[in-house]
C-alpha cells in the first residue's frame, strides 16, 4: 500500500494516490457531505505533497466513522467516541507523528466530549475533522448533541428539546488553537482551511456541516440533497474571527462560517520533550 | 539521564517494583488515572519515564487511557496503564478492541473491594473473572497473579514479553496485599533480563497483509510510521484490516484471536507447586492469599499432615495441566481465595468432580492469618 506520487493521466481522479483505491466503492449515501470531505482532505494533502508516511488517520465509529479506512496511509478505526485519545497516544509516544481524527457529531462530541475537551485543553498536536449532520446516522437517525431545537428524529418524534452544542465555541472554549467551520459547499474554503491546519501546530479543530438526505434532512423534510446545499448557499455568511459563542448555527435563519480562531499556544509534545530534556540533564 | 534498569537491592513497595518491571521491560510510555491502590505505579512512571528518555501522560478517565495505551503500542512503543477494577471497568471496551486489533499491551490491576467503589484500601481478589472476559464477545487474554514483591517487578516483566509474543493485552492481577507490601526486591543486571519483541514484518509494504497470522497464528505487526500504510479496525477484518460483515470473515478471525492463546497455553502458562507430590490434601491459593496458605501448609506438614500447596502464577490461561499433577494423590481440593468463589469454578472444571473440591472465600479486605485457613481447612475434610 505505498503511495509514490505519480504523475496524473488523463481521466484519473487526482486524488487517487491518497485514496485506499481498493476499498471503492465507499459506502457513503449518494448526497452526503462526508464524501466532500474526504476528498477535501485528499486534495489538502495533495496541493501540501504532504509526507503520508507520517499521517496516521483515526477515527471512531459512525457514518464518519468510516472515514479512516479510506486513505492510503496508516488508519486506526477505534470504539465509539475514542479517537481523539487514540490519538493523544500516537502522538505523545511518537510525536514525528501526525494524527488526523475525522468523526461525526455523536462520537466526538457524546461519548467522545470528554476526551475532545481535555485533548483540546492539553493543546495536543492532531487535526480534528467533525463532520456534524445533526444526527447518528449509522443507526438510523437518532437525535444527538448537535440536534437542532424542535428537530425531528427516530429518537425525537415529537420535535427534539435538548439545548444543542455549539461545536465551535465548545472547541475554542476547551483551548483549540484554530478552530473553523465550514457547510459541505464550501469545498474550496475547508480545503484551505485543511491546508492551513495540517500545517498549524497544537489542538486544530474543522466543523463541517453536512447534509444527511437519508435520514435528518428526509425526517425534517429539507428535501433532497441537492436542496440543502441550496439552503447552505442561502444561509451561509462567513465572518472570519467572529467570537465563536456568537457563530450562530440556525437552519431557519443563518450559518456563520469562517475560521473563528488561529492563535498560537506551546504544543503539549513539545512542553513533555522540553521538559524530559532538562531532566535528563540533570 | 537515569538508569532503565536499577539493577541492585532495594527495599520496596509492590506497586514501585511493578513500575521498574515495566521499565525493565522496555516500556516507555505509561497513560493512567488516579486510583486506589494503584495510584503508586503512576506516580513512579510520572517521575522515571521523562528522565529515561519515555513518556508519562495522566488521562481524563480509565477509558482513555487504556485507548492512549493501545495507540501508543501501534506508534511502536512498549506501553502500559495501571488501575483497579473500578478502572477496569472503564477499560473493558478498550481491551475488546485491544483484543480485536491484536495489540501488545500490559495492564496491571491491583484489585480491591467491590463490587463498585467498595473498599478502595482494602485487599480482595474479585476481579479473577473480569479480567478473564470483562469485555464482550468471545476472546482470551492473557494474566498473572504475582505473590511477592519480586514477583510484581518479574511477572510484569513476563507479562511484556508475552504481550509482545502473542499480541494480546496482558494483566497483572495484583491484590492491594501484594501492591503496597513493602519487601526485598532485587533488580537483575541489564543484559540479564529476558526481553521479547514483537514480530515484524518481512515482507515490502504492498506485500504486507496486517492481519494474515504465521504458524504461531500471530501476525507480524507494522506499526505507524514505518512506510506500511496499514489499516486496523474494531469491526471484524480480514487479513488486510478492512472490515467484512460475512460468516467466512468471523470464522476465519474470532476462532485464531482465540486458539492463538488457546494452543500455545504450555508456552504460557507457570505454576508453583510445594509439597504436592504425596499430598492427600491440596490447597489452591494464588496472590497474597497464597502467603497465608504457603505457612499453613508448612505448619501442618511440620505436625505430619500430607498437604501440599498448588500456586497458580498464570491464571489465564489456566495451568490445568500442572493442577492434575499437583491433584493427582489428592482426596480434597480446597480453594482459598479472596472473594466469594471465583477461581473455584475454573478449578472444579479441571478437577471435574473426582474428587472434593472446597471453597474457602474471604470477601472481608483482609487475608486469612495461617491459623484460621488451617481451621477452615479442618472444618472441610475431618
């Protein structure tokens, strides 16, 4: 499973040296946003020639979940809501390393929350990539952290009543270093954003909004796939460093995207090493 | 920089001696949470580790440090946690998936009363069958009960190498007796410590098949890094990782997971056994109970008794071999544990009723003293 970049002939996908060509076809729904994704992700990495050899792609379970057994690197699929501290062990035994976690809403932000705000808080070294369709897919479209008020689910019948998370602000609260948001339209922009992040040190963190036109956006009659991107393209006003408490996340009124937070604060790793370092001195 | 290996004589806790095991082992990267009684071990990672040139990071909770651990040993490092039941429960979703993806990993458990929070400073031995399958689906793992201090420090040191042998997470099952007992341990020279690594491959990358097992029925193991580009998953796989929901594909996997310990159990599995050989009565302690058991079997071969003592040290799999030796002049079979019955059931399934076998339990945090286990004994075969 090498991946030699090679020149692209004709009618070749350009991705394909970063994409596991024997896992395709994938198994994501026809107009679902992960599939964007991913091919934003291999795109980040292709316009970077970043060093593959040192990616290591995790991810939990779910739709998204899926995601790491995509790309011709290493891959580690975890238990449900555990990449993130996968990942912290990667990193930290191996800091040459460089983690990636692409999951859902559920998983990083349910069972996973514990484990994305402390890693935040450390400010370890890995990108986080969440895909957030408002839902758990997998299991048939039950409401999650992230469902909207009054949303309709397998598991909110009459209209969900939990207050949801904002990702964004929950990530730059916890100590994200660069935290984003961008719907599945933006392809362009969360590209860039990628790019900018993989070569970003500390807590990175992309909230992408994705539709589910299977069973979030059937349940709560947004119409075909094709008709939420729409939405998105209505909705969606980017307003770069806006104070992520204030990046609204309203399918009725509006989607602040943009890249909310870019700062700079010293990377766990490189605090351990620095510390070893002087201790091994002595 | 510190010494890995503090060859020598100390005078040292259970818990510390399991720590400079690990070490010795080659461990460099420890993840863990506070817990009673195996905070100790810890706290001697977070000191020694960054000073030997490892790793220490202290988790938010049991569940990641378990899943820190099982990342670490993919990035290619030697990796361990420590905990108690209470941890352990938090851990069993990950040593599934430890379990699943065939990684080297130790967990010591220095086990105290439950069931839930318990008796957080008191001895037990309650977590015998946790360890043996407190995770779901159908897998084995590997464990062992040190009796000593230098044990603590040796059997975590075996407990590596087996770990490394046969991808499999690995316990040391440790009572807080054992854990916070302060004796003599001493610590070998360096190169005379017996150290296994994992297999790796020999094959070029785009020959490399993750999960395709040798003879030993264990695959040689890439690790992050290193140019394969491999992928692992939870989810059943075949031989190259990816995932398939079909009978072959978990036929093919779940069954070798399992015999890979199964077939190899006279490779693994040790025991001790003291004056079993004309011994109508036998005593099965392991642990700190074993102590107890050890002076009141010498007391009484001391007043004529024929009693021997059977002292597992591998508790999974289980010596079942070497208790048919020490039983085979045996008319009563007692099992002294700390708990209400756990071991027993494993002993009773080897010994298959040909002769007695009785329970001794203890529940109460304390071990019985010599004097008491004799007169439980007596009360059983008289």
């Amino acid at each position: 499973m090498t991946t030699t970049p090679k020149t692209i002939t004709e009618g070749e996908h350009p991705i394909l040296d970063y994409i596991r060509r024997d896992r395709l076809p994938h198994i994501f729904c026809s107009a679902c946003g992960i599939g964007t994704v991913l091919n934003a992700f291999a795109n980040a990495l292709r316009s970077l020639n970043y060093d593959i050899d040192r990616l290591v792609v995790i991810s939990g379970i779910g739709c998204t979940g899926r995601a790491s057994g995509y790309f011709a690197a290493d891959g580690y699929h975890t238990t449900h809501g555990r990449a993130i501290a996968f990942a912290s062990g990667v990193k930290v035994a191996n800091p040459d390393l460089n983690p990636v976690v692409i999951s859902g809403d559920g998983d990083l932000f349910a069972i996973g929350g514990n484990h994305f705000i402390h890693a935040a808080r450390r400010n370890v070294d890995m990108l986080v990539l969440c895909i957030n369709n408002f839902n758990y897919g997998m299991t048939g479209g039950q409401m999650g952290p992230t469902t909207p008020d009054s949303a309709i689910t397998v598991t909110s019948p009459d209209g969900n009543i939990e207050h949801p998370f904002n990702l964004v602000s929950v990530a730059a609260a916890s100590g994200a270093v660069f935290v984003a948001r961008w719907t599945a339209l933006h392809a362009r922009r969360l590209t860039k954003s990628i790019e900018k992040a993989l070569q970003k040190k500390g807590f990175k963190f992309i909230e992408v909004i994705s539709p589910c036109p299977t069973l979030y956006d059937r349940y709560n009659r947004h119409g075909s796939g094709l008709d939420v991107m729409k939405k998105y393209r209505e909705l969606s006003v980017i307003r770069n460093f806006t104070d992520p408490m204030k990046a609204e996340i309203d399918y009725r009124t509006r989607i602040v995207c943009g890249e909310f937070v870019d700062t700079e604060k010293p990377e766990f790793t490189d605090l351990l090493a620095k510390q070893a370092e002087t201790l091994q001195q002595r | 920089m510190q010494k890995a290996v503090l060859t020598g004589e100390i005078f040292t806790q259970g818990d510390i001696a399991a720590a400079e095991g690990a070490l010795a082992a080659g461990c460099r990267f420890f993840a863990g949470y506070p817990i009673t009684p195996a905070t100790e071990i810890a706290e001697r990672m977070a000191y020694r580790l960054p000073r030997i040139g490892g790793r220490y990071i202290q988790m938010e909770d049991e569940i990641a440090s378990c899943t820190a651990v099982v990342g670490a040993s993919y990035s290619g490092v030697k990796s361990m946690t420590a905990t108690s039941g209470p941890g352990v429960s938090l851990m069993n979703e990950t040593i599934g998936l430890a379990v699943m993806t065939e990684t080297p990993m130790v967990l010591v458990n220095v086990m105290r009363g439950g069931p839930s929070t318990g008796q957080p400073t008191e001895a037990s031995q309650s977590d015998i069958m946790q360890a043996k399958w407190g995770s779901h689906g159908d897998y084995e793992i590997i464990a062992l009960i040190p009796s000593s201090v230098q044990e603590m420090f040796d059997l975590t040191i075996k407990a590596f190498n087996l770990s490394e042998q046969f991808r499999v997470p690995t316990f040391v099952l440790a009572d807080e007796i054992i854990g916070h007992m302060r004796e003599r341990l001493v610590i070998p020279p360096e190169d005379e410590i017996k150290i296994v690594n994992r297999k790796k491959p020999t094959v070029p990358p785009e020959e490399y098949l993750p999960f395709k097992a040798d003879a030993d029925l264990v695959p040689p193991m890439a690790t992050f890094g290193e140019g394969y580009h491999f992928y692992a998953t939870g989810l059943t796989h075949d031989e190259r990782g990816y995932p398939v929901m079909d009978d072959a594909a978990q036929l093919a996997l779940v069954p070798r997971l399992c015999d890979k310990i199964r077939k190899n159990v006279d490779k693994i599995t040790e025991a001790e056994l003291t004056e079993t050989e004309d011994a109508e009565v036998l005593v099965v302690a392991y642990g700190g109970e074993a102590r107890t058991a050890m002076r009141a079997v010498k007391d009484a071969r001391a007043k004529g008794m024929k009693i021997g003592l059977f002292r597992p040290i591998t508790v999974w799999p289980f010596p079942k071999e070497q208790l048919k030796i020490a039983a085979s002049n045996a008319q009563h079979v007692l099992v002294a544990e700390l708990n209400y019955g756990q071991l027993v059931g494993e002993v009773e399934r080897v010994i298959r009723h040909e002769i007695p076998v009785h329970l001794i339990p203890r529940v109460c945090g304390s071990p019985h003293s010599p004097d008491e286990l004799m007169k439980e004994i007596r009360r059983r075969i008289d």
